[in-house]
C-alpha cells in the first residue's frame, strides 16, 4: 500500500515535469507554501510525541498539544503536504484530474493502511482510556475536542 500511496501523490510532478519548461508562478509558491507549513506542523507533532513516550505512564495517552485535537495529527498533516503538490501539476492538461489524489490519499490514511492500524493497536494496549480519547478527539481531521469541561 504504501508505494501505491506515493505513485498516486507523485502523479502532481509528472503532471509538471511534462508540462515543458516554464518558470515558477505563483501555483508553485502555493505549493511552497502549503507543503513547507505541512511538514513543518507535521514535525511538530511527532516532536511532541517523541517528547512524550519516553516519560508516559503504562497505557497513558497523547492528548496535549497537537494530538488534543486529532488522534492522528502526522497523518493528517502527511495529507495535506500532498495536497500541496497539486499545485504543481495543475496547470498540465490532466491537471484538474489531480484532485483525485487527496480523496485517494485519505481513503488510504484514514480507511485502509495507517488509522485501522494504529488504533487497534493502541485500543489493546491502553483499552478504556483510548476508547474515552476516542469519544473525545477527532480521528483525522483536527477539530475541538468533543467533551470540553
């Protein structure tokens, strides 16, 4: 599954690369722009999950910082840094087609390959507290957490 994943995000930069020789306009500081601000939130997120496994309690759960308001705040922000590429390959003549690719990439992250994965193994390991996460965070998308005291 994952090479599928990034044969179809590639799929913007070899709308791009067949275009021909032009020079950057402002579709590409879009992309610049949305793909730098992903993988810097995104390593922000891992940065504050790193800083937090090593200290956690047995069956203890994220829930500050980014991951308070998504369970999976890596792969959302994975999703949109692919996002980001369409703005490369727009202009080709398949370009609208490339808007596909973030409905496929979330059908992979959230249904198929990473989401089902993590969360069984992280329902067996920490079971009641990760249910209550669970109630309370949103899965992919960032959101306010659901029961606010």
């Amino acid at each position: 599954f994952p090479t599928l994943i990034v044969f179809f995000a590639c799929l913007p930069i070899y709308a791009a690369v067949s275009v021909g020789d032009n020079a950057l306009n402002w579709l590409d500081w879009i992309a610049f722009a949305v793909v730098s601000g992903a993988i810097l939130i995104e390593t922000v997120a891992d940065l504050q999950l790193h800083a937090f496994l090593p200290n956690r309690k047995e069956g203890e759960i994220m829930q500050t910082g980014l991951w308070k308001y998504s369970r999976h705040p890596n792969y959302f922000f994975e999703w949109v840094l692919w996002i980001g590429y369409i703005f490369i390959g727009w202009q080709a003549p398949l370009g609208p087609w490339l808007l596909l690719i973030p409905v496929i990439l979330y059908l992979f992250l959230s249904k198929i390959t990473g989401v089902p994965f993590v969360e069984a193994r992280k329902l067996e390991a920490s079971g009641e507290e990760y249910k209550s996460y669970i109630q309370q965070t949103n899965s992919f998308f960032p959101g306010l957490p659901k029961n606010q005291n």
